[in-house]
C-alpha cells in the first residue's frame, strides 16, 4: 500500500490550494480540477444536498442503501459532498473503514471516528487504492459531472473485492407526466413547461462543453453495470412529484421537500451549464423566474424518477 499512502499524503497537502475557492455569479466553486464540476459548493448548496439527502430518505422508507452488504470492512463514497451519506451510515457499519472523497473539502470536521474524507478526483485514472480494496462504493447525483459514467463503473469494479457491491443513486433527468397535465415537448422551441426545458438545456450544454458530461444516465446504469461485468444487478425505481399535486399522502410529503429543493437548486444549477450555450446572467435570471414558476404549477403534475441500481463484483473463479 506504498503506492496508495503516497498519493494520499500528496492528496492532503493539496488542501491549502484547493480552498481558494472562485467566486462567480455572486456563487462559489470548486478549486481542484477547477471547472470539472459544474455547480456551487458553498454553504447554500451543501444546505440543499442535505435537505435532498433526506428527502431521499422518505422516498426510500428510511434507506440509506440498497445492497445486501454484510460486515463490510471498508466503504468508499464517490463525490460525497456535504458527507451526510458517510456520517450517516457510518453507525450502521462501526467496523467499517468509510472514506469520502470530493473534489471540494467542505465535509464537517467532526465526523465519526471511523469517516474520513480526501480531495479527489474519481475520473483519474489511478485511484488512491489498490485494486480489490472496497467491499461497498456508492456514488451519488454525479449527472452532469463525468465525460463517462461507465467508465467510472470500470474503475469501481476494478477497486471493489470479489463479492463486492456498487450502488449508484441518480435522478433522472428527463420528467415524466402519466396523465397529460404537461405540455409536450416540441425540439424546435421551448415548450410551455420552462422546468422540462431547462433539463433539455442542461443536456444540450453537455453535449458541447469539453469535455462532453453526461446527463441522462440513471435509466443506463443497469445496462452499463452489467456490460462491465457486475452480476445480480438490480433497480430501484421511485416516484419523486415535482411539488405536492398527488392525493396520495406519502406522495404528497415528497412533492413538498421536492419543491423546496428545486427551487432552491435551479438558480445553482443554471449558471455554468446555459453559460456554455452562450446565456447571460440576466438571460438566465429572466428564465429561471418561468423554472421557479412552473415548479409551483400544481396542474402539472410531473415527476422525476430516482434510480438506486446495485451491482456485485463475482466472486473469483
């Protein structure tokens, strides 16, 4: 474990540099690998991420993961953000050994003792470990982030024992409406639903920003696991209503949480991506204020749906 130690120590001596956090559109970024990540790490948007991580929650009945895991001995999370989802599981396993890593270290100081968290960058191509090393790696809302998810996959696979589990939790970002209440697309202009256009937006800029990220991957990554050798994968699939139209009371509470954390999002969410089509700022504040309106539109009743695809690294042999 020379190799890993090594690349750890030059790891932490980064952390000097990589908190001279940019400042742009009155919001702040990361500094590592400046500009690999699209959207803010202040206080503000690490206060969403929690909000959203416990939305999740409730959409999940209390879940944290999915993976039938057993006395795992070490956990890796991949673009952990605040750290909630480590801090979090971390007594449902006090054996294990949970890292965090990001690009940005914004995590809290005062964690469990067995959670640590490093600045790094999964889409490199050495990873700080060797392989076989995790027993469990969960990633999470990583759309938007990585030129290749599946890419990531392979190195997960590659870092994980045999019998080991990934589990990857994403929304995807394409709304969906089971009762005609959204005004349909149209590929030529911007449809009567500015929240549906601003996720085509957000797809359009990854397709032209270098390099390319991807946006809709949470319907793939089941295919994705298995085409790079995992086996007993699974999907989970849940309904997450825009805001609170449904009648159903569970759905309802969820819409609640999901408003919150959209409205809160979209402004964060918008700034880089439609500056890579060419937006400005006061282009972008026009827009956002139909976003911010069609999010609390209760006669539309849309929906995302959020993925949690797990997968197991065979065993040898």
């Amino acid at each position: 474990m020379a190799q890993a130690s090594n690349r750890e120590d030059e790891t932490q001596s980064l952390t000097a540099s990589v908190t001279d956090y940019p400042m742009e559109h009155g919001r702040r970024y990361h500094k590592y690998h400046e500009g690999s990540y699209l959207y803010p790490n202040d206080e503000q948007e690490l206060d969403r991420m929690d909000m959203q991580h416990h939305m999740l929650r409730l959409v999940n009945h209390g879940r944290l993961y999915f993976a039938p895991v057993q006395r795992p001995k070490r956990i890796l999370d991949i673009g952990t953000g605040s750290g909630i989802w480590p801090i979090e599981i971390a007594s449902d396993f006090p054996e294990a050994e949970i890292t965090g890593t990001d690009l940005s270290p914004v995590q809290p100081l005062e964690v469990p003792e067995n959670v640590h968290f490093l600045v790094d960058d999964a889409t490199e191509e050495d990873w700080l470990w060797d392989p076989d090393h995790f027993d469990f790696i969960h990633t999470g809302h990583l759309i938007g982030s990585l030129p290749s998810y599946k890419d990531l996959l392979k190195k997960a696979h590659k870092h994980l024992k045999p019998g080991g589990y990934v589990e990857c939790h994403e929304f995807d970002s394409r709304l969906k409406c089971d009762d005609g209440t959204m005004p349909p697309e149209d590929p030529d202009k911007f449809s009567d639903y500015a929240l549906q256009d601003l996720m085509d937006l957000h797809h359009r800029a990854g397709q032209v920003s270098d390099p390319p990220r991807q946006f809709r991957v949470a319907h793939r990554l089941a295919r994705w696991m298995r085409e790079v050798g995992f086996e007993d994968v699974q999907e989970h699939r849940s309904m997450v209503p825009v805001n609170p139209w449904s009648s159903d009371p569970h759905l309802m509470k969820i819409g609640a949480w999901s408003e919150t954390n959209l409205l809160e999002a979209v402004a964060g969410w918008s700034y880089k991506p439609l500056a890579i089509l060419g937006w400005s700022k006061p282009e972008i504040e026009v827009f956002l204020v139909d976003v911010r309106k069609s999010i609390q539109n209760r006669n539309v009743h849309a929906y995302f749906e959020f993925y949690a695809v797990t997968g197991r690294k065979p065993l040898a042999g």
